[in-house]
C-alpha cells in the first residue's frame, strides 16, 4: 500500500509539473520536467527490482534452476522491458523515418547548386533537423535490437554461466 501512495504521489506532483510547463511554455519549466519525469521512471526501476518475483528469479538463476514462463517474462521485463514497451508503443517510427527521408531528399537537391550564405545556413538547418530526427529513430532501433538480443540469447534456456550475468544485472551490480 505504501509502494501505491509513494507512486500516486510521485504521479501527481509530476503532472501538476507538466501542467505548469505547459501553461509557462519555457526551458526551464521543460527541463524540470524532465528531471522529475527521471525520478519517477528511477522509482519504479526500484520498485520492480525489489518486489521479490525478482529475488527468486535472480536465486534460481545463480543455482542454474530453469525458469517457468512466467518467470522468464519477468526476467525479460526486468533486462529489457523498458525496450519492448518503448517500441510496442512508439507511433512516431514511421513518420520519423518519413521525415528524414523528406528532409535528406531538400539536401540532396541542394547538391547540385554552388550555395551562397543563405543557403549554407538553410544546409546548416536542414542537418540539424534531420539529426534531430535521426537520433529518436537511432534510439528506436536500438531499443529494438536489445530484444531481439534478449530473445535471441534466451531462447534455448539459460545456463549457468548466463544465469549469474543475468542474476547481476537483476540485483544490480
């Protein structure tokens, strides 16, 4: 019960931020925003890596003891839940990869001209834009590929040796 109160808390104060910043419209109320919406992701990686689903896992793969389904979900969930649910539920991949392409598509035709000020400064924004784009759609890729390698790393059972990285990973060390 207290667990849920710290959460609903936390919750609370961190969209009553969000409402300011969006009403004040400035950095500042943004970049704490940012820093609580960390504290509140923090705390529920504590939470879930102290509820004691997780210190049985992390026994049974220190003693090489094969995992149920179940069990294998929560430990996949622990390792890279985080992966999964941003990918599961990301909308934005397609039309990132469509605003890049656009973006790519104005610098490529401005290949063929010899640019003046003017246009090295348009050059100047059009790479900022498209790295801002490049780099959420690098993310998402990346978050991606960590599934497939937990997939991939965990789908003939996990031995031994694997079971005590993982049982780390799971206590965080």
């Amino acid at each position: 019960m207290a667990d849920f109160q710290i959460f609903s808390s936390k919750m609370k104060e961190t969209l009553d931020l969000a409402a300011r910043s969006f009403e004040a419209e400035n950095s500042e109320g943004y970049g704490m925003l940012g820093e609580q919406l960390e504290e509140l992701e923090t705390l529920a990686q504590q939470s879930f890596q102290d509820h004691e689903d997780c210190k049985s896992i992390a026994m049974k793969l220190e003693s090489g003891d094969p995992l149920t389904p179940d069990e294998l979900n929560t430990l996949k969930l622990f390792v890279v839940g985080d992966a999964a649910y941003f990918t599961k539920y990301d909308d934005n991949i397609d039309r990132n990869k469509a605003e890049l392409k656009r973006i790519l598509d104005e610098i490529r035709g401005m290949q063929l001209n010899d640019l003046d000020a003017e246009e090295m400064m348009h050059l100047g924004v059009l790479c900022k834009e498209a790295a801002s784009v490049a780099k959420p759609t690098a993310f998402y890729f990346d978050q991606k590929e960590r599934v497939q390698k937990f997939e991939d790393a965990t789908r003939g059972g996990i031995d031994r040796e694997k079971g005590k990285i993982l049982a780390d990973i799971i206590r965080g060390l």
